[in-house]
C-alpha cells in the first residue's frame, strides 16, 4: 500500500482510495446477501385482512367474506400456522383495481410522471420516491421508477447492486448521448408486482458532460432538458405513474426530470439549513428555466407538493421553521408529514422500506405512526393524479 509518512501520519494516495472502494464494494456485497438470503433477491410483503380492508375501504368481516365467496376476487391463503389469512401482493393489487376503479387511469388518459427532487441530501428524497412508487402499486397503479441519481440509492433499495449488476447500457445515458430515443432498452421488472425500473449506477454522471456537449455539437434544434420527456413518451401510455428519483443537486438531469415531471414533490424537513437550501433550489431553477427562453415558458405542473419530512414533534425549534416553510410554500405544503422514527431507519437499513415490513410487524405503534403516514401521503398524490386525469380527458372549450 502506497503511505506517505508525514510528521507521524499516514497520508494516502490515489491509489489506496481504489483499493479502499474495492473493499468496500466488498463488504456491501456481503451485507446485502446476508440481507437477502436466503434468495440473494428481495421478496414482495405480504397482506392480512386489516390491510386489505383498509386500503379497498372493508372493514376485517367483509374481507374474511368476500375471500371465502370467490368469484372474481382472490381469496388468498393461509398462513403456515393456520391463524391468519394473508394476500400476496399481486392479488391485493387485483382487489385494488377492482374495489377502487374511480381511482384507476381512465381511457385515454397517460401516466402522471411525478419528480422527487431537493438540492441536498439527507431529506428523505430515495425513500419517498421509494414509499410512493410502492404506495401507488398497492394501491392497483402500475408504475414506472426511474433513478436519475449516479449514486443508484434508489437501485439499491430494489435489490441491485448499482456498479456491480447495472451496466451503462442500462441506465439513461445511451438517452442522454443520444444513442437511444425512448427509454424501452433500460426497463426491467422487479421484486415488487407492479414496478418496472429503470436504475442507475455510478457511470451516470457521464451525461452531466454528455447533455451540455449536444446541445453545443447540434445547436438550438437539440433542447437538452427535453431528452428524458420525449424518451418516455411511449411509457406514458403503459403506465399510470413514472416516479422519478433526481440527483441533490440542481444537474441537467435533475432538470431533465423537472421538465419531464407534471408533478413535483420537495420532501424538506423542518430544518433551518434544509429550509435556506431549498429556497435557493427553487430560485436557481426558476432561473435556469428563464435561460430556456420562450421554449421553456411555457411547462405547467400540475401539482407542486413540499412533504415535510423527518419531523420529530419533540423538538421545539421545528415548530418555527414549520411556520417559515408555511410561509414561504402556503397551499403546496401538505397537511401530512412524515415522523422521524427509528422504524423508516431500520427499514432502510435492510435495503427497504416501510411497506417492505414483514407481516404482523405493524402491530407496533411506532411503525403504524409511520405506514399511516405515508399510506396518507400516497392517498393525497393519488388524488392529484385523478384530478390530472380529468384535465387530460376533459375536452377544453375554445372559443369561436
């Protein structure tokens, strides 16, 4: 190993640091078999009763009754000790798009392409994107998740190793050179019925050079925050929801993912630093947009969510920045917000998240404070997606 012995310090060169990734690479290989075992893959959660009530609006008995008719509702299973009927996770989402069609995509509607996006990290953004995509799915959506992050957090959380099982080929960059004009070539299935991905891994950041080079090489026809709006154009007909998973940072990706986006989503917790930042994310963007020209001026969203996230009720100071980011986000605040608790820590830590609890673990309160919340947080998005629905199928009148 290459050390440099300085006034008793070891100093590192280069080429310590590779061999530092290497094992680290490693280490992270082996905690996520460990995680995954015995599959080396992730496994869908499974349903009882209350959950499935709750979601399709039945209380625990018309489950246990509609189970038992048959027809064309699955009936599920029982567990291996016989006391509790559970539902995989396909057939809760048949149970969904059956008892919740006014919520469902209608004819001749396209998917509703949501960003979540912040300039820093540490706000929860992967895990809402996450917890929305596999809201959503249980909920009968079918979803499209595209991670637009170098670092692949996002990918992980699926069960793919980022640099060891996702190639360049894989990810949006070929859309970015140029290479490939719609984002078919990079989706793939994954462990949670319902959510096709497209991932990402670290070579991503080559576009952030690719992205300004085209538009010098090819001049005003090429529109460089456009690329990843006209590659999912096709997906939008296959899906009801594309989630978008941005960079922290203000990138011409994460800009792409904005101008591609009819949604947007800030989780921001209640954080003096997280509140200075974000209000320099939206003016930096703002100002970027004008630099469009007319070209950009004309992009509406529609909906602007900020989710107040990692909120612990028991710190004082909180409170006031709450008041600030009120403020500053009026009406685009929502009303729900996501509790800082040890339950979304450990979930991550096993490379999931809250929905990816096993079942029976909800009984606890603290992990029920957290499902209700962002199962709430989800039922809002949904709702914004139905409205957005509407606008698309509603005939606008014109004037004579």
């Amino acid at each position: 190993m290459s050390q440099i012995l300085v006034e008793g310090r070891e100093q590192l060169a280069l080429e310590d640091i590779g061999q530092q990734a290497d094992r680290a690479k490693k280490v992270l290989a082996k905690v996520r078999r460990a995680m995954l075992a015995p599959n080396s893959s992730k496994e869908a959660p499974r349903f009882g009763p209350a959950q499935l009530g709750q979601l399709c609006g039945l209380d625990t008995r018309q489950v246990d009754y509609r189970a038992r008719k048959g027809g064309s509702l699955p009936s599920g299973s029982m567990n291996a000790s016989g006391t509790r009927r559970e539902f995989q996770l396909p057939e809760v989402r048949q149970w969904s798009r059956q008892l919740r069609h006014d919520r469902m995509r209608p004819d001749g509607a396209e998917a509703i392409t949501i960003a979540v996006a912040n300039f820093k990290g540490g706000v929860t953004k992967t895990t809402t994107a996450l917890t929305l995509a596999q809201g959503l799915s249980i909920r009968g959506h079918k979803v499209l998740v595209i991670d637009c992050d170098p670092q692949g957090s996002l990918t992980t959380l699926f069960g793919i190793l980022p640099d060891a099982e996702v190639e360049a080929q894989d990810t949006i960059l070929p859309l970015c050179l140029g290479e490939q004009d719609s984002i078919e070539y990079a989706i793939r299935g994954t462990y949670f019925d319902g959510i096709d991905l497209v991932p990402a891994t670290s070579l991503l950041f080559s576009a952030e050079f690719a992205l300004p080079g085209r538009q010098r090489d090819e001049g005003s026809s090429f529109q460089f925050w456009n690329v990843l709006h006209y590659g999912i154009d096709l997906a939008r007909q296959h899906y009801d929801a594309i989630v978008i998973d941005t960079p922290p940072s203000l990138s011409y990706v994460t800009i792409n993912a904005m101008m591609a986006a009819d949604g947007l989503i800030t989780p921001l917790p209640p954080n003096a630093l997280d509140f200075a930042s974000s209000v320099q994310f939206w003016d930096l963007f703002y100002d970027l947009t004008k630099e469009l020209g007319s070209r950009g001026r004309n992009k509406k969203f529609d909906f602007v969510n900020v989710l107040l996230s990692k909120v612990d009720s028991s710190d004082i100071a909180s409170n006031v920045v709450r008041e600030w980011i009120s403020a500053a986000y009026g009406a685009k605040v929502l009303s729900i917000e996501i509790p800082k608790t040890a339950t979304a820590a450990s979930a991550s830590a096993e490379f999931g998240s809250i929905y990816d609890m096993k079942p029976g673990s909800a009984s606890s309160r603290t992990i029920k404070r957290a499902v209700d919340a962002y199962d709430q947080f989800v039922d809002a998005v949904e709702a914004q997606m139905v409205s957005a629905w509407l606008r698309q199928t509603t005939p606008t009148e014109t004037s004579e």
